[in-house]
C-alpha cells in the first residue's frame, strides 16, 4: 500500500467494523504528519467540501466521504489538478466499493485494497496456528469479538452488526421493503453454509420470488455480508449459472456444526489470499468448488489465470483423502491437499497431501 500511496489515491473498502479506520490511523506511526478526516464530524465535513484540508500533510485520509453524492468529482478534481500530494487514504463502509463503480469515473486514478477479517497467517505472531484457528472458528475474525474472547460479547456484537448493516445499508444502497423476509433468507443462509444453494427453493421458504432472493444475495455480497464461490467449469458464462455456495465473511453467523464452521473459515481466509494477490499483484484468480453428475464433489478449487492451479479439501478428522478429490486431482492434474483440522501426522496419499489444517492456513499471505 506504501508505495501505492505514492502514485494514486488508495481505497481500502471491505465489510463494516472489519477494522479499516483503525488501519488507517496506525498509519501514523509511518506518516507523523497524517490529517484524518471523517465525514460523519460536522467540522471535517465543511473542510472536506471546501478542499481546506493541510496541503503539507504527509498523508490525508478521508473517511466515510462516500456519503457525499459528489465526492468523486470531488476528488478526481483535487487528483487532475494536484496529484497525489499529499497522498490520499479514502476509508469507508462497503458502500464506498458499491458507489465508486458508479456515477463520474474514477478509473485509472485510484488503486483498491480490500480488508477483511483476522485469518490464521495474519495473527501467526499472536500464539500457535492450532489455538488461533480455534478461535477463529469459534468467534470469526472480526476484530470486536475475536479479540473479546468471549461467545457471550460475540453474540451480542454479532447482532447489533447485522442489524445495521440489514437495516442502515442495504436501506440506503436499495430500500427492501420486506425486511422480515430479508432476515429470514439471511437465517436459511446461515443453515446451509458449504451446500449449493437454489433460488427458488429459497423462495419458497420465503415466500418471495426466485429473482427478488437472487436480487437480495447480490445485495448482501456488496455489502460484504456473505460472498459465492461458484462451481467450476471452463466456460465462464456456465459456471455462474450453476449453483452457487453461499460462506459468511463473518464466520460467527454459521448455524452448523464445527465442519461447517471450518469450511466457512478456510473460505473467507482463500479469499483473503486471493485477494491479496488481486489487489497487490494484479492476479487475475478466482474461488470455486467443483462438482459433476455423479455428486462428485470437493470443496475449493483455485483458479489462476483461468487455470485450475489447486483443489482443497477440508475436513474436521478425515486424515484419508476423500474419492472426490482423488479422482479430480488425476483428471485436472493440480495440486491437490486435503486440510484436517485434528491430523495425527502428514501424509501424501495417491498424489493428495493431506495436511493440518491450522498450518496450511498459517501459509497463506493475506
């Protein structure tokens, strides 16, 4: 992101209360000199509206500033006449990525880093793989209830979070008039984390139609709420009308058992990877999970480049591959580990790793 800074404005967006403004405001121990600004403050408001803010800054952070309708033009106006300095860190809720793809561009001005919660490779310092992966599976990564450790504060946290998100964002980015039903799809999700999902068996239980539910999933992916991983095929246009599995980027919302959980986990941390590689490197990679006629089925498969490059598997005690992904790793001819999260020893088994699942994850740079 450093060096990022130096040559566009940098966007860091990602779910509510993940731990952006924080990052941002750590950020002073690199820049002295930094000048924040959150436009939810009356003061910084009118100085970001009137471009007042310190020229001699070292780095400006504007946070929240999508809740102005014209704060693009705003700033791809400072950007065209001023540059980048000094640098410019804009923060925001999940609402910033939704608005920066609309209206005037700001392409080719900006560089985007997305934040999501705690993984097992980024606490690696704060204790062992196993212990941190534990917690992680128990409370989610978000910093509130991961680092309260406790389920009752979670509980509580995880509540007040979705509530707002359900009804103060989804309301502002596309008003739901039902958001009863709303909550009771976000609550089916919940129940069926890992397993391809219909439309319009969920529209049944809801009572709405197939494409107001695919209409609501949409919406609780822009708001980081949950995310797909589609099936995978070589054709791109067919892989995203299959159906689709459901994760929450908050682990906390699962309602299942510790496998459910587990694979949640591993999800959100892929993702994070990959992302990783996509925001710092330009990769061009992808998240899926594949499946044939005979039910065939393994968990992840990681795409580079439109290429498969790895399957994962992920089991709680299984330490012997499963048939799924021994036979796809003979037919695509990748990489293949199947992470346990209770191994005895690491085993290499018909071209399968079999790996502990908490240092698999304590690998993966996010």
């Amino acid at each position: 992101m450093a060096e990022d800074l130096k040559r566009k404005i940098v966007f860091v967006t990602g779910p509510r209360q993940v731990g952006k403004t924080t990052l941002a405001k750590n950020l002073k121990r690199f820049h002295p000199a930094l000048y924040y600004l959150n436009y939810d403050s009356d003061d910084d408001r009118l100085v970001f509206l009137r471009r007042q803010w310190d020229r001699k800054a070292d780095l400006v952070v504007l946070d929240e500033i999508h809740k102005h309708r014209n704060w693009k033009t705003i700033l791809k106006g400072v950007y065209d006449t001023e540059g980048v300095r000094p640098r410019i860190l804009v923060t925001g809720s999940a609402r910033l990525d939704v608005y920066r793809r609309g209206g005037d561009s700001l392409a080719g001005r900006y560089f985007r880093h997305r934040l999501l919660p705690f993984s097992v490779a980024e606490l690696g310092h704060e204790g062992k793989p196993a212990e941190i992966l534990k917690n992680l599976i128990a409370l989610g990564g978000f910093p509130e209830p991961f680092l309260g450790n406790s389920d009752r504060k979670a509980r509580r946290w995880r509540k007040t979070h979705l509530e707002r998100i359900v009804r103060e964002d989804v309301q502002d980015l596309e008003p739901v008039s039902d958001i009863r039903a709303l909550i009771l799809l976000i609550d089916l999700l919940r129940e069926r984390v890992g397993s391809p999902i219909r439309y319009s068996s969920l529209a049944g239980d809801i009572q709405v139609s197939p494409h107001t539910v695919k209409r609501w999933v949409d919406i609780l992916e822009e708001m980081y709420v949950v995310f797909r991983v589609t099936p995978w095929h070589r054709s791109i246009s067919r892989s995203i009308l299959k159906e689709p599995k459901i994760y929450f980027f908050d682990t906390g919302q699962v309602r299942g058992d510790e496998g459910a959980r587990l694979e949640n986990t591993f999800a959100v941390s892929i993702l994070k990877h990959l992302w990783y590689l996509e925001d710092t490197r330009g990769a061009d990679v992808g998240l899926h999970y594949v499946r044939d006629k005979q039910k065939r089925e393994v968990d992840f498969l990681i795409v580079t480049d439109h290429r498969p490059k790895m399957l994962m598997e992920v089991k709680s005690s299984d330490d012997h591959p499963t048939p799924a992904i021994r036979h796809y790793a003979r037919v695509l001819g990748v990489e293949s580990c199947q992470a346990v999260l209770r191994l005895k020893r690491p085993l290499t088994i018909s071209g399968v790793r079999v790996c502990d699942a908490a240092e698999f994850l304590s690998g993966l740079k996010a």
